[in-house]
C-alpha cells in the first residue's frame, strides 16, 4: 500500500513540473530547452493571441455587416410594399379620371413608380439591351473575316423551312423592349467571257464587267411570336441605277391579344403563318438559288435553267411540327396588285418531309387562271411563276440581253398548273440537289381567239464536293423539255451544263468561278421563236463567268 501511494505522488509531481516554469527550468538544468527557447516560444503564442484578437474583430465586423444588409433588404421591401400600395391606389384612382389633366397625372405617376421599381430591384433592362446589341455587332464585325466552319453546307436542312425564305441576318442593330432589329447587306461583282453562236441576228459578245449588284434587307423579331422583313434591291440587273423593293412581310408565331395558353394560340403551336409580299414557297429551289446579290446558297453562279420564283401578294400557312410538313398559300398571281374582272387568285401547297437524317423530300403544286381577265397581253394579266425574276439573269447580254438573259420560261402564264418534286442529300463532305417539274399553260391566248396551249417537262440536279471547308467543287446539269409551244407540238429541248468551284476566302466572301455552256436542239420551224431566239436554228452559248460576294 505504501508503494503504491508513493507511485501516485511521483506522478503528481510529473505533471506539476510539466505545467510549471518550475518544471521548465528543471528540464533545463536536466539538459532540456534554454531559455532562448522559452523566449521564443512565448513570442510566438503572443502572435498566435493577435491573430485570434484580430479574427474575432473581423467576425464582429462581418456580423455588422450582415445586419447592415438585412437592415436594407427589410427597407427595400417595405418601399416595395409601398410602392405597390401607391399603385394599387393610383389604378382605383384610374377609374374615377376623367379630365385630361388628371390622366396625365396618373400617367406621370405610373411612370415615377415604374422607375421606383426599377431602381429597387437594380433593374437595367434599356442599359443591358445596348450592351448586347453592341456586343453583337463587335462580334459580327469580327465574324465577317472568320474562316468557313466544317460541315458548313450551302442550305443546310435547318434553314430550309417557310422562316429560312429570307437570308440569315446575325448583326443586331438595336432593341426595344423584346423586339430586337437586324440588317443585313449583300453585294456582288462579276466577270464574264461568253460568245454566244446560231443566235441569228443577234451579235457577237466581247469579255468585260458586269454591273455591281446589292442588297440590303431589314429584319424585326420578337422570338417565338412575331417576325417581320424588308427586302430592298439597292442596284439589280433591271434596275442597275433605282432602289426598289422586293419583299415585305410578316410572320405569325402566336396571336397577339391572346394568353399562351388560348385556344388560339395553342393552335399555334402548330402552325405559323406569313402575310405580305414575298417569294412563295414553291420547291426548294428557293433555298439554293442565287436572288440579285444574295448569292451565298448558290454554290454556282447561274440558276438553273428553269427557275420556278416568283413573289406575290397574298398569304401562307405552314406547320411546324413533323415527321411530314404541310404548307398552303394563295396569292394575287402577279407581283403587283390587280383588280382586274375574271382574273381568280392563285393557290399553290407543298408538303416535305425528312426520311432519313441525310435526305429531304418535297412535292409542290400550283395553279393560276387569269385567262378572263381584262388586260394584259393578249387581252389578258399573266402570272409570273417561270418568268418574274425580279433580280435578272446572271449570263448577261446573252441572246440579246432582257430580264433573263438564257433562262427558260414556259407558258404565256394565263392558265397555269405546275407541279414539282424535290430531292435534297446532305452528308460531309458532299452535298446533292435535284428536281423535276411539270408545267402547263391551257389557255396562251387568254380572251383572244383560240386556246393554245404550253407544256414543259423540266429538272436540275447538281452535286457539291467539300474539298476543304473553305474549298469546294460543283457541276450541275438542268434541261427543259418542249411537248407544245404556242400551241404547236414539238420535240424540242434545251439543257445547260455548269461546271466550277469556289473558295471561301472567309465566311462573308466567298468567289466563284464558272464554265457555262447552253443549247437548243431539235425544235422544228414552225415553233418559232422561244425566249427572244429562233429555236429551230439551234442557238447556244459558252464560256466563264467569275464572281466575287460579299454579304453579312
């Protein structure tokens, strides 16, 4: 027992000596830390006592803070409270206004508070919307001289829908409230070294420039409800030295004054709808073909030689939704109003669809009387569907020149009835596009005496291969078949080869170039003339065209 006891006090005394600066200086003198050592160990816990001083300060001051903030967001919401009161007090006041003075004072009100709120919440919205406008031109400034992206397709599947009959425009110019502005500018120059031949009296051509073309197009959106276009032709082949207006129109996503989920509106989930004057969406043609100076979907220069355009006055409705799209329109039949007795409005449909991810197909159909109306050639207004070409041709002064120069353009365009069908293939790097069509004209002669009649079988396919993204090659063959002319039957046709490339110098400029070559074969001499020729005597041209465009 006594040895235990003296265990337990020689324990004690450790932890005494341990805990005492006794202890320290009986390890010291038993060799252990100097005094050096204790020194510092003592300087060292005083820092170590500053920093923890220091942290809690900092805490207290984050706690401040903390309530300071609290404090504010209480006041904030209690001006809100406020503000909300003061409104709903100035729409009760609304209602018992009745001199002018006092609607502009409610108006003044209205507005104070608008700004109050604004204020309150840190809104900035008109700040903003500049800020991002202003971005987006810097950034399609920089854009314009970027180089083509892989994959980067002529019409690519995503643009060829009823929205995408317009050119893309991504410089936004300004912004008011969710509707938001966008411009675009296209412009093009040519080249051309064409020698024309059997083209009877019609001369020889000689090497040189053609006049420069452009573009300049509007575009408003409030996404996913409302669009609206404007496009103008600032220099065009007809009109190389007036600006004039080619499209206008609006696009209907939602119905406005209705919630988004009423009656109407669901059904516009489904649907859009289009009125104004615009290019009607008659085969896909209209997504691969070159419009004045918007020429960047065309991989070519020329058309081909039949090309179904036209833009008229009226309207259209499209689905949105698939696997099988529908689309149905009607319009004036020409590109101007009329008002002209017996003259009936065109109506044209279209459905498409997408079997696989690489390939599209599309059938149209269109049908135009203005066989009794009152003016016009012959006695009669014609449509424009083969003809309009608001734009012009591309191979200029070719068989003596006009609105389009080399194109085919059957029927008189009295009592019309065409039909198309429409074949796209997309796969990296290649890319084809072909269609065939039909057309017949029952009345050439209108009101006048007799009823010949005009048939034409036509088509174009062409073939894109990617060489690089910015390098490319492309050939494309079209051809159009004469069953009757004026009323004479004929075993005529007429086809056009094409053959060239081009090269995106960046993604806004890209040039061309392109060997051409056209003739007509087999037409007898009692069809006499077709589109400003003597088609009997087998007239043709030949040659390269060069083209450099630019457009954002």
């Amino acid at each position: 027992m006594k040895r235990k006891h003296t265990g337990c006090q020689l324990v004690l005394l450790a932890v005494a000596m341990a805990c005492s600066p006794v202890a320290m200086t009986y390890a010291a003198d038993a060799a252990g830390p100097s005094a050096a050592d204790y020194q510092n160990l003592q300087k060292k816990y005083q820092q170590v006592q500053q920093q923890l001083a220091k942290v809690a300060q900092d805490v207290a001051t984050i706690k401040s803070t903390e309530a300071t903030l609290k404090k504010q967001e209480a006041s904030i919401k209690k001006q809100q409270a406020e503000l909300k009161k003061q409104q709903a007090q100035l729409k009760t006041a609304q209602s018992q206004v009745g001199s002018t003075e006092q609607k502009a004072a409610y108006e003044a009100a209205k507005k104070v508070y608008a700004e109050a709120m604004a204020q309150s919440q840190g809104i900035a919205a008109s700040t903003q919307a500049a800020n991002g406008w202003n971005n987006n031109i810097t950034q399609t400034i920089g854009n314009l001289f970027a180089p083509p992206a892989k994959d980067d397709y002529f019409s690519p599947f995503s643009k060829e829908n009823p929205d995408h009959m317009r050119p893309d425009m991504h410089m936004q110019v300004a912004q008011w409230q969710d509707m938001k502005f966008y411009m675009g500018f296209w412009t093009v120059g040519r080249f051309q070294a064409i020698q024309q031949f059997n083209a009877g009296s019609k001369s020889g051509l000689n090497p040189g420039f053609q006049n420069p073309y452009a573009n300049l197009s509007l575009y408003a959106t409030i996404p996913g409800k409302f669009d609206m276009f404007a496009d103008f032709y600032v220099a065009s082949a007809p009109h190389p030295n007036t600006m004039y207006g080619h499209e206008g129109y609006m696009v209907f996503k939602q119905i406005p004054g209705f919630g988004p989920n009423s009656l109407p509106n669901q059904l516009f989930d489904y649907i859009n709808a289009k009125v104004g004057a615009f290019d009607i969406d008659f085969g896909d043609n209209n997504y691969h073909r070159s419009n004045n100076a918007w020429v960047q979907n065309n991989p070519l220069i020329g058309n081909p030689l039949v090309d179904p355009n036209t833009e008229e006055i009226g309207a259209e409705v499209y689905s949105v939704k698939g696997p099988i799209y529908w689309l149905i329109g009607g319009g004036s039949g020409t590109t101007t109003m009329h008002f002209d007795y017996g003259a009936q409005p065109s109506i044209h449909a279209k459905i498409w669809g997408y079997p696989t991810k690489d390939l599209r197909l599309s059938a149209s159909v269109y049908h135009e009387d203005m066989g009794e109306s009152g003016n016009g050639p012959s006695g009669t207004e014609t449509t424009h569907l083969f003809s309009a070409q608001r734009s012009g041709g591309v191979y200029a002064a070719v068989f003596g020149g006009g609105d389009n120069p080399g194109q085919i353009t059957p029927q008189a365009g009295n009592d019309v009835t065409a039909v198309q069908g429409d074949i796209t293939y997309e796969s990296w790097p290649w890319e084809s596009y072909s269609y065939v069509g039909w057309t017949q004209d029952t009345n050439a002669n209108g009101q006048a005496p007799g009823s010949p009649s005009e048939r034409w079988l036509y088509g174009s396919s062409n073939v894109v291969y990617h060489i690089t993204p910015a390098l490319y090659l492309a050939a494309q063959y079209s051809y159009a078949f004469a069953g009757s002319v004026h009323g004479v039957d004929t075993n005529g046709w007429v086809d056009r080869i094409q053959v060239g490339g081009g090269y995106w110098l960046t993604r806004s400029i890209l040039t061309k170039l392109e060997y051409v070559q056209e003739q007509y074969h087999s037409f007898g001499g009692n069809t006499g003339v077709v589109d400003s020729v003597n088609a009997a005597m087998g007239p043709g041209f030949n040659g390269v065209v060069m083209e450099v465009s630019f457009g954002f």
